[in-house]
C-alpha cells in the first residue's frame, strides 16, 4: 500500500527529535532529488556545481518541511498517551503508532486532532517564516501557483511587492521552495482522499457524527477525487502526481470492495 512503512535497510539514517525516533530512508533522497531535478537543472543550465547546489537547497527544504509535518503528528499522539514514531521515505512521512493503542485515541475527534496536526504543523512554520522575512523588511519571491490559492493567495502577492530583495540567490529560491512546500503541499494533503489527511478528518467527522457507513462514504468521495486528480495529471504529464493519486485512488476502491467494513 501506499502509505505502508517500509522494512529497515541498513541505508536508513535515524536520530530522535523531542524523543521522538525518526527513521529516514534512502529512498526518500532519491525521491526528493528527482522531484527537484527539473526546476534545479533549469536553474543551473550547464553549471554541474551549482545544479548539486540548487539540488541540496530543494531536498533540504523538503526533508525539514515533511519532518516538521510529521512531528505535528507525532506530538498530538504524544498528548494522548501514544508513542510513535516517525519515517521518510519515498511517498512522504508517516507518523506510526507504537506499543499498545492508547485508550485515548478510541474517541474519532482525538483521531481527527491527530490527522489534522500535520499540515496545521506546516503552515504554522511557514507562517513564522514569513513574518520574519516581512518583519526584517524583505519581500518574499513570486509564489507561482501557491499565489493562485483563494484569500492567502492575495495576501502572498503583496508580501512580494514589499520590501528589499532578500540577499542572495540562493535565499530567494530556498523560500521560494519553503513557500511552495508548507503551503500547496499541505494543502494538497487536505484533500478528502484516504489515507491522506484529509481524507482522515473526513472519515473521523463522519464517525464522531456517528454516520454508520463513515468508510465507503469517504472511500468512494475519495476514489472521485483522486481519480480525477491522477487523469489531470497524465494530462499535464506529471508522473509523479498522476502514479501517487492512482495508488490512492486504488487504495479507495479497494476499500469500496470490502462493504463489511463500514464504520
């Protein structure tokens, strides 16, 4: 399955933070460093140092942003009584309950608290990120599609309209991919489709409203969406994107063609 922990290798690198063990995998530089290559390699033309550069600075922003997200997970667990720990790997991060299920956590608005604290964890550094920067009398760089969001979207624009240039190349870009990475990625994990976050606030809301069938129906609103998504993205040729919501969208059938769990 997608969001399935990946069996340790001796390529892992593991330290603990707050104690909380986290495991990262080989494969998750990999990932990351060809969710980069593109914009890095346009950016450095035929300049092979600075394109490890530019490389570094993506993979850098991506492994403190996932790890970040994790531990808003990993924390909320923590307030009700339940270890875990946290894994990067190729798909993201997982937040992996450990021992014994805590007695907490039986209760679906605790599970939905929990489900919600990664991506609220995101845009909580990204919003002290920007204040800093338009504090200290910086603008922030153009935020691309991250601008086109309702609301936030405006208020993003003028931000980059204020103040003096931020002092390097290489600064502009790692907010630039902070902006990119804490906004537009949590947002696209609050989409309704399980596993993901958001399809998990709705599966948790629709139990903690105590509808019976809570799985199919945020299975099969999730199998639309994702389906949807992953046919968007063939189209645009964003095989990455396209592959993650085909799994999803799999994975959402698949639980549509177990009637038997239904709450």
């Amino acid at each position: 399955m997608l969001l399935t922990e990946p069996q340790p290798t001796p390529a892992d690198f593991q330290f603990s933070i707050a104690g909380i063990p986290v495991r990262v995998t080989g494969w998750f530089w990999v990932a990351a460093a060809l969710l980069g290559w593109g914009v890095a390699r346009g950016l450095a033309g035929d300049n092979g140092r600075m394109l490890l550069v530019y490389l570094g600075v993506w993979v850098a922003v991506v492994f403190v942003s996932i790890l970040i997200h994790e531990l808003g997970h990993a924390l909320v667990f923590a307030r009700f009584r339940q270890p875990a720990r946290i894994v990067l790997y190729h798909f993201g991060g997982l937040a992996v309950p450990t021992g014994l299920p805590s007695r907490s956590l039986q209760q679906p608005w605790r599970r939905l608290l929990v489900a919600a604290a990664g991506p609220l964890a995101q845009l909580l550094f990204i919003g002290i990120v920007i204040l800093v920067i338009v504090a200290a009398g910086y603008r922030l760089p153009p935020t691309g599609m991250v601008a086109r969001l309702p609301v936030i979207g405006d208020w993003l624009a003028a931000a980059a309209e204020r103040g003096q240039p931020l002092p390097s190349r290489l600064a502009n870009l790692a907010v630039y991919h902070l902006l990119f990475v804490n906004i537009g990625w949590a947002v696209l994990n609050l989409l309704p489709v399980p596993p993901l976050d958001g399809g998990t606030i709705v599966l948790e809301g629709l139990r903690a409203a105590g509808v019976s069938a809570a799985v199919s129906i945020a299975s099969l609103f999730g199998l639309l969406i994702a389906g949807t998504i992953a046919l968007w993205a063939f189209q645009r040729q964003d095989l990455y994107l396209a592959v993650m919501f085909a799994l999803l969208a799999y994975g959402c059938f698949q639980r549509l063609s177990q009637p038997r769990i239904n709450s």
